[in-house]
C-alpha cells in the first residue's frame, strides 16, 4: 500500500491517519536502498520448471556495483538478499496456494 492510498482508504473512512501506520515512500529511503531496490530488479531471475522461482542470478553484480558506485558493499548485498528472500518466500507461498488449489479439485 502507497502512502496516498492510505490516506486515501482514511479519508474515505473518516478515520484520522496515524503516522506508525503511514507505509514509507520511496523518498524516505536512503540511497543505498534506492540503489539495491533497482540492481534486484535488473538481475536476471532464476526459475525451474519443477521447482519454480530459486532467487537472482547475481552473475552480473560487479558490473552494477561498479556501474552504481557502492562502497559500502556489505549494506548492499545485505539489502539485496534481504529482497531476495521476500521474493523466494512470496514464490514459494504462491506455488503452495496453487498446488492446495489443484489437490482440492481432484
């Protein structure tokens, strides 16, 4: 959920906003996120017939750590494999749900 549908869904509730529930914007990050955020999405995904999503090919890392500039390389992959787990979790989570699905058809 953005910001702006937040305070939209609370305008149309007529509830007050909070601010510990307001989600963050892309500005309120800093720049290494902004950065990690955009390197995960140009890294080449890896994905088994079988077995479905298994992470990010991280063949090209150095070329966009370079490219981007990232001295603080420890940061940076922390965040990228923090955004890798989240995408192998939400796969995983995803083919399970399909999977219940078929079984409870048959």
């Amino acid at each position: 959920m953005t910001q702006e549908r937040y305070l939209k869904m609370c305008e149309q509730l007529g509830k007050e906003p909070d601010p510990e529930e307001i989600p963050p914007d892309l500005e309120d990050f800093p720049e290494i996120v902004l950065q990690a955020m955009s390197t995960f999405s140009y890294l080449g995904d890896r994905v088994y017939p079988d077995i479905g999503y298994m992470g990010k090919d991280f063949t090209n890392l150095s070329y966009y750590l370079n490219i981007n500039g990232i001295k603080n390389t420890e940061l940076f992959l922390e965040i990228l494999t923090y955004l890798e787990s989240r995408a192998i979790k939400q796969s995983q989570e995803s083919l399970k749900r399909e999977r219940d699905k078929l079984k409870r058809k048959s």
